[in-house]
C-alpha cells in the first residue's frame, strides 16, 4: 500500500448492540477524517456503502470537504429482502432518513447499473435538489489478465475431473440467501434431455453439506456434477475448463441495484451466460450484448427453451464474450477512467481546483 501512496487507517468496527454501535463507529469515523485533514489536507471523500456514505455526510456538514457516495447496493431494501428487517422497525426507517441526506447533499454518485436510476431519482434525497449531481454507472468489473482463457488451465481441470469431452456448466460464487442452487439445479436437470452429456461443476466458497444435499435431492449423481471449493488464483483455470456459466439470483427491489462480479468473471474467461431477469442490467446484458441466455421464469416451460438455445451459445466462439467483458467490464479501461474522471468533474465545481492524473 506505502508503495501505491495508499495510507491506511484502520478503525475498530463495533458490532453490538447493532443500532448504536453503528451509530458510535459513524461519528468515530467523523472525528476521525476531520482530524487527518487537519494533518494533511484532504480534497474529496470517497464513501463505499452507506456507513461511510453516512460518515462522507457527517464530514461535510461539519468541515464542507465534497463526497462521492458509491451505491455498492440499497442497504435498508436489501436487509428487507433477505429476511433481517422489516420496513416498519426503526433501523430500516432510520436507514432510510440518513439515506435520503446523503442523497440530498451529495456532490456525486456511482452506482453499479442503470436500472437503479429511475428507482434512486424518484427517492427524496434527489427529488428535493434543483439538479442532479455528477453521477455515472460503473459495474463490478474485474481484473482481466487474470480472468482469461487457459487453455492449459482447460486441460488440466478436465482431466483432473474426468470429464473427457463433455460440454460444462459451471456456477462459481456463494451459496443462499440471493443465489438459487436448487433452481439452477432444476434447470440443469432439463438442460441435459437436450444435452444428455452435459456436467455441472460447482465452485462454491463453501460446497460443503448444503451443495451435497442440493445435488441428491434433484437425483444428480457425482458422475454427471461436483462441487468444490476453488482458490482466486486457480479460478480462471475452472472458469476456463467450463463451456457456459450460470447465475440464478433471487429477483427482488434491491437486486435491481446488484452487478454481480460473476457476471464479469464468466465472460472474460470465454463463457456465455445464462442468467434470470430482473437483476441489475441483466436484460440489457443479454438482449443488447447478446451475453447469452436470460431466463424469464423459474419454470419448466422457460429452462427447456433456454436449454435449446445452449447447444448455439456453446459452439460460439469464445472471443465473443471476452469482447463484451473488455468492453463493459475491465478495470483498467472502464472503472479507473470513469473513477478519474468523476474526481475531477466533482472537484472542478467545487473549490478545489486540482486534477487527478
């Protein structure tokens, strides 16, 4: 980090009781920033995520430093609909009030898809200014010269799991609460009446039971699917032994805001995708980017369409896709640039006059 002229500071994070120690990390966090920039001048604050966004705020009102609030997801909405809150307890309210200040006295935003625009516009926060600030749209993008065809990779990840020949479909990512196993095994299942070889490999963070029993409970037998656990650096070896990617994601309100990294990984290995509506910009990825395949339903009549376009996606030609993740996805062509230049255009309206190279 000293090498990148990064300087880090870590603070203590306080986790009970929930409320008020959010609240004491947030004017901790306040106290904190206002008293390096008392050190060293500091000219934009950079808030990932609504605590910081809440502390970015907090700094503002009291020493006027400009914030970009990066909308990494709707945080009271999420906590919704995964089951932790409801929409009447005083955290999601109270959640919501800070929000809607944040908003209101932002001076940019990033969020992760255009869906989220329309749904952010109408909050009040954004409603109450006589302009919108600078905001621009930056997906979960990745690293790709990591992520890329192996072909070594492919060989070796095909022997070791002895599957010769036989086309993959792969889900690399968690397991519960927003990813779908059980019906991405489902549509599996339908996949192979039209492709009776195919093989499901699946990288989960934690295989374990949970997989297992997903696995027995559709009847697939370890000669047809596996599921492990795989390290970063290891991969794009999988990714690359694989001949099509999967992502079921439960479709909720806050999912509207969600990019998931995935998404990225698959195609800058080579992988069509077939994913479900109503995440993020999904449709538009499939229906604009011709990524691959988008499931409308979570039914039998939707999986056998989809199923007979794989055998199409899967004879496509790799750079293809790796075409679609270089253009939309790439860190050092779509994430940095953007970053930069919203710096800039941030602090030009402001007064500080300095420009980020």
């Amino acid at each position: 980090l000293s090498r990148r002229r990064i300087k880090w500071i870590r603070l203590r994070y306080h986790k009970s009781p929930s409320l008020p120690a959010t609240l004491y990390d947030i004017v901790l966090g306040v106290r904190r920033i206002v008293l390096e920039h008392s050190r060293q001048k500091i000219d934009l604050v950079h808030a990932r995520g609504y605590v910081p966004g809440a502390i970015a705020w907090g700094v503002k009102r009291w020493i006027h430093l400009p914030y970009l609030f990066d909308i990494r997801g709707l945080q009271a909405e999420e906590y919704v609909d995964a089951g932790n809150w409801n929409d009447r307890e005083i955290r999601f309210r109270l959640t919501k009030q800070i929000e809607q200040r944040i908003l209101r006295d932002v001076d940019g935003i990033v969020t992760l898809t255009e869906a989220v625009r329309p749904i952010l516009r109408h909050f009040p926060g954004l409603r109450s200014r006589p302009t919108l600030p600078p905001w621009e749209v930056i997906p979960c993008c990745v690293d790709l010269d990591h992520f890329c065809f192996r072909e070594d990779g492919r060989i070796r990840v095909r022997a070791e799991l002895g599957v010769a020949d036989r086309p993959i479909l792969v889900y690399a990512g968690s397991i519960g609460t927003w990813y779908l196993l059980d019906k991405m095994l489902e549509f599996f299942a339908t996949a192979r009446k039209t492709c009776p070889d195919l093989y499901f490999l699946i990288l989960a963070n934690d295989p374990g039971e949970k997989a297992v029993k997903a696995l027995r409970s559709q009847g697939i037998s370890d000669r047809d699917a596996t599921a492990l656990w795989a390290r970063y650096e290891e991969l794009p070896d999988y990714l690359s032994a694989a001949d099509v990617g999967v992502a079921f994601i439960r479709p909720c309100l806050s999912k509207r805001s969600s990019s998931p990294s995935k998404f990225a990984e698959y195609l800058a290995c080579g992988l069509p995708i077939v994913i479900n509506a109503g995440i993020g910009d999904a449709d538009a990825l499939i229906e604009k980017g011709e990524a691959g395949i988008l499931i409308r339903a979570f039914n039998e009549d939707a999986y056998r369409i989809a199923s007979m376009e794989l055998p199409f996606q899967m004879q496509r030609d790799r750079r293809g896709f790796r075409n679609i993740a270089e253009k939309q996805f790439s860190l050092s062509e779509r994430a940095y640039p953007t970053y930069r230049q919203l710096y800039n255009r941030i602090l030009t309206v402001g007064d500080t006059k300095r420009q980020y190279p």
